[in-house]
C-alpha cells in the first residue's frame, strides 16, 4: 500500500519555506486513517466561496477512488463578517486569531481526518495559527501546490514570465514568489497582480458586467507590469474563486493578443493530491456526503450563481449550498472596528 509520504514531505518543506517551527507535532497521515478507519471526514475550508470549487471536485472524483467506504465532506465558509473579510483587515494579528479560531471550531465539530485550506489568502495566514505550531489534523494548503504547477509550467517554458492573479493578502505576502525563487526562478520573472473585490464580483454574478470589467483591468495591469513586454507568458489563477470564470481570463488574454495562453489552475491538484496518495483502492467505491457550513449568510442570488457552476461538476455539492447551514456562532471573530477596511 502506499502510503502519505510525498505529502509529508512536501508539507514539511512547505511550512518550512513559510517558517512554521520545525518542531511542530507531526500530524497523522491521511492514508494511515484510510488504511484503518473505514469512513473519514474531510474539512474544505476558504475565506469564502471559492473553495466549494475544491469541494465540488473531490465530491465528483472521490467515489471511483474507492480508498475508504464513505467521506464525509463539509466545506466551511470561514468568512468572518458580512461586513469585512481577511483581505479586508489591517493587521497580520487579526487575520491570524480569527483563523485559528475557525480552525479550531472545525476541529471541535467535525473531528475532521483531513483539512483541506481551499484559499490562498487562508493559506498565507495558516502559518502564523496555533493550529500550525501545534500540528494535529493533516492540513494541506494550495499554495505550495499552486506555485509547483507555475515553476512545471515555467520549466518548459523558461523564457516565459509567470503571471500570478490572486487576492491582496495573498500577492503582497510574496508566498508564491518567495517559492518559486527557492526553487531557482529568478525574482524577476514572476509578477503579482493583487484583485481586490473580485472574488465578491464573482460570487454575485460570474458573467456580470462587474465581473468582467474587474478581469479585463487586471489582465491589463499585470501585463504591463512585465519587465519584458513582448515575451511569452504563464498565467496562473491563484484565489480559488478565479477558476470560476476561467473562459473570461482566457477571452481578455486573447483580446489584448494572447489568444493561446494557458490559463493554471491548481484547484484539482488538491484532489490529485488526496487521491494519489491516499492510499490503495480498498472499496468498490466510495459513497460521498456534501455539508455546507458558514457563519455569515449566503444570499439567495449567490446560492443560485454559485449553484449553476458547481451543478456541472457535482450535483451533490450544488444541492448542499442551497441547502447550507447558517452557524453565527461557528466561531469567534471579532476584531476593533477601526482595524478594519469596511466593504
């Protein structure tokens, strides 16, 4: 049987690169669950709704994988206020503190054998959380899977200069040029265009005017952020609500003349990842539950723009979104007003 090891070495030298203290408890590998504990529990987690894409992905390829009986999937919405989210938070502290308490209400409800951080943002604060130090629960984070799709992609293209799309927190945090550089890609050849109030535009409507004059102005922006103007691309979406309106990436790249650019997505890698390693096909399948959880309302129009897109890809999962459960009490998250930018 194989077994979790890639993964943990991967994760080891992930939270190495993000400065995790190396003598933070080594968590119990998912396959050594699988291999003993016939129905597990997997946590998908993001600053918003982005990572239901994530959900929806495992949910539709998890039964064929037939590496436990049952999976319990529940994503969790761990946007803290209707009012602000993490991106909309001053300060480094107050992003950290909330997430650890989401994360140890997930540990608390669920008893989960996995998390899955389904965000980048989220990604980028986890290391600074208890939860981090202390290890636990196996927790994956898209980072680090995001920025090995983006130095694969610039392996065979290396003359090409990477494009990274991706929110505030995420881009000034430098995470994924940080691990590109490590890996021996030169600074210069990767930029970030930070997307402010784009996942919002997305959820409200993803063929909104909004939602396309945001694309347009970022593709815009990053292209001319370029050292080298003229020469080839890679672009990567690195906020897992992005990939939602991927066709609309690929028609302003066109328009402003690369209608042949590949549009990265990492979103898949995370089920890649749980069931590439998570051990020897043991059932003839695997019988999926989906759980939508979240602290702050998710309007009906969300639900049904939201819904459309993950119908395509997991039936089941479109369902439990129309079906969520409001907890307002999920978990602690309040910080000083005045630390805050108001949406």
């Amino acid at each position: 049987m194989r077994r979790f090891t890639t993964s943990l070495s991967f994760a080891a030298l992930l939270l190495a690169a993000l400065g995790i203290a190396a003598d933070a408890k080594k968590p119990a590998a998912f396959a050594d669950i699988a291999a003993k504990k016939p129905d597990v529990t997997i946590v998908v987690t993001d600053s918003g709704l982005g990572g239901l894409s994530v959900a929806a992905d495992l949910a539709a390829r998890l039964p064929a994988s037939g590496i436990v009986q049952s999976a319990r999937i529940v994503f969790v919405n761990a946007e803290p206020d209707v009012a602000f989210g993490y991106n909309d938070m001053k300060f480094e502290a107050d992003r950290v503190r909330v997430f650890d308490g989401a994360l140890a209400a997930m540990e608390a409800r669920y008893k989960p054998d996995l998390i899955l951080i389904a965000c980048n943002t989220l990604s980028v604060v986890y290391p600074g959380t208890a939860h981090a130090k202390r290890g636990g629960t196996e927790t994956i984070e898209i980072v680090g899977l995001g920025a090995g799709l983006i130095r694969k992609e610039l392996a065979a293209k290396p003359d090409a200069t990477a494009l990274v799309f991706a929110t505030k927190t995420t881009i000034e945090s430098g995470a994924h040029k940080r691990l590109l550089i490590e890996k021996g890609v030169p600074a210069g050849q990767v930029v970030g265009e930070a997307c402010p109030r784009l996942a919002g535009a997305i959820e409200r409507g993803a063929a909104s005017d909004e939602t396309v004059a945001y694309v347009k102005k970022f593709v815009a922006e990053g292209l001319e952020k370029r050292p080298d103007k003229t020469g080839p691309i890679v672009v990567s979406l690195n906020c897992t609500h992005f990939p939602y309106v991927k066709r609309l990436w690929e028609q302003a790249f066109a328009a402003a003349g690369y209608p042949d650019v590949k549009v990265l997505d990492p979103n898949p890698l995370m089920t890649d990842l749980v069931i590439r390693e998570g051990g020897a096909k043991r059932y003839p399948k695997t019988v999926v539950s989906v759980e939508v959880v979240s602290k702050v309302p998710i309007d009906e129009a969300t639900r049904a723009n939201l819904g459309g897109l993950l119908q395509a890809v997991s039936p089941l999962t479109s369902d439990a979104l129309g079906r969520y459960r409001l907890e307002p009490a999920l978990f602690p998250a309040k910080i000083d007003p005045s630390n805050a930018v108001p949406r």
